[in-house]
C-alpha cells in the first residue's frame, strides 16, 4: 500500500520560478488554477492523500510525507505549515534554471528558426525577419503558465505593444523566438529521473490544448489501433536525453516534455519532438505515467 501524502498543487509555480520577487498569485491566476487542481487532484492524489493549500489548517497534516506539483518556496512553506515532511527535492536554482525555456532551448532547437533571446537588438533582428515555416513569430517569456507570458508578432516593421511586451521579457531572463506554425497533433511523454541517473519513460499520450497553449485533456494512445510512424521512437530518445540533461544539471524527480506536429511550407507533416520541457509533474502525469505518482 502506498504511503499517505499530502500535496500541494501549485500549477503557477512556472510563474512563481519567473518571479524577480516575493511571489503571490493574483485573483486571475488563482482562478485559472482552481479547476484544473480539482480536477489532477483526481489523477494524480492516492484514495487516502490530503490536498492542502495555504488556506488549509495549520497543523492539518502532521506527520504525512509532502509533495508537491513543482517544489517552489511557497508550496514547501504551505507543506511546512500543514505539518508535512517534503520529500527531497532539487535545490531551488536547479528547478528554477531547468524549467526555463533557456534550458530547453540550450539542447537544441527543435523548429528551425527557434532561439532562446536574452539582447533586445537580437530579437528585433530576428522577429522582423521572414519565419521558415509558419505565419509569424511566437514570444514566449522564459517562464509561462496555461498560453501565459506568450503572444504572436508579425510584420517587418515591431509593432510599440510588442516591443514593449518583448523588452518585458527580455527583463525576465529572456525570450524564446520560434515559428508561430498551425498544430496538427500534440503529444506529450512523461518520465521519471531518479536520484541514481535512471531515467525511466511512461507511455506516449495525446494532449489536447486550446488555442492559447492551456491544457484541455490528455488521454492515452493505443498503438495497436493507431500507428504513429516514427512519432514514439523519435519522441523516446528525445525524452531520454532530456532526461540525462536534467540530472547532469542537478535534478531529479518527475518530468515530461511536449511535442507537436505542424506542416511545413510544402505541407509535408513535421515533428517538433520537443516544444516544452516541463521539470515537475504537470496535468497529463498520470495517464502517461501511470502508477509513477
């Protein structure tokens, strides 16, 4: 029988590792979260866990070992605070250094054309040149939640707001630049990086988001019933050496990256194998990953 646990979920942890400060979720936030913890509550938490949040008693889970979505300051501080142990978890600067953009970017782009920007005259060079494939440039700050922190420019010429909303970013750690192309189909491959260099990988799922990037639903792939060429493998190896990266840098723990099909200029179906690297547990865990949790 698994050990009781108390969790928390702080699905805005992304915007709590990009904060320059004290981080406090405002009232948008809090309510962009609230469905989605109710509902990877019911995934991710065993029959017996607690869900706590800095709402929850103090005291209310004494004794329980601590968990949470993404190990931040603020959700440590509510496990604390509700009586729980936390596990072992990364040092803070490796969370926060490996869920940038600027990590992930630093393996390799993945849409020809992508880069991770930390110069303002860099990314207006770039942003007012012609995308390879794709209708315009995509900025994403170094770190986002639910399409958050992102926005689409086109034209040779920037726009006052764009610049303004790069230039934002660019005071944030940096941006990633990358071809704003139509996704045809998006998967997602979910492991675990153990304290001992292992990098163990779930199953291959179907994510499905809106139009903004904000998770709508996961469900798992049957390949007897679907073939999916090479998407698995070239995703599998894509996952494993994600998975090495991330403990040469310090970290271990849950992990997952993002994928997604487009087609390029001739209409021929592409794979980006790797548009996130998400270094935590996320939405999708433990369908891709089951029994992982």
């Amino acid at each position: 029988m698994a050990a009781r646990r108390a969790w928390v979920l702080n699905l805005d942890a992304d915007l709590e590792l990009g904060a320059s400060g004290p981080y406090t979720p405002t009232k948008s936030v809090r309510l962009a979260m609230k469905a989605h913890v109710a509902s990877l509550a019911g995934s991710l938490l065993g029959p017996d866990d607690v869900l706590v949040d800095e709402s929850s008693p103090a005291g209310c889970a004494r004794g329980l070992a601590g968990r949470a979505f993404c190990p931040t300051p603020c959700a440590l501080a509510i496990l604390r605070r509700a009586g729980a142990d936390p596990e072992p978890t990364p040092p803070l600067d490796v969370v926060r250094r490996v869920n940038s953009r600027a990590f992930a970017s630093a393996l390799g782009p993945t849409l020809p054309g992508g880069a991770f920007v930390t110069d303002l005259e860099r990314a207006k060079a770039a942003l007012e040149g012609e995308p390879p494939v794709g209708e315009g440039w995509r900025v994403k700050y170094a770190f986002g939640m639910a399409g958050r922190n992102q926005r689409v420019v086109s034209g040779a010429t920037l726009a006052e707001n764009d610049l303004a909303f790069v230039s934002r970013g660019l005071a944030r750690g940096g941006v990633q630049i990358e071809p704003n192309v139509a996704i045809d189909e998006e998967y997602a491959l979910h492991g675990l990086v153990t304290v001992d260099a292992r990098v163990d990988l779930g199953r291959l799922v179907r994510q499905r988001c809106d139009v903004r990037g904000a998770w709508l639903s996961t469900e798992w792939i049957d390949p007897a019933r679907e073939p999916l060429g090479d998407v698995p493998a070239r995703m599998s190896e894509e996952a494993r050496r994600v998975g090495r990266a991330l403990f040469e840098a310090g970290y271990f723990g849950p992990f997952g990256i993002d994928a997604f099909t487009y087609r390029d200029r001739r209409g021929d179906r592409q794979l980006q194998a790797r548009s996130e690297i998400n270094a935590r547990y996320s939405m999708g865990f433990a369908i891709g990953f089951p029994g992982g949790t």
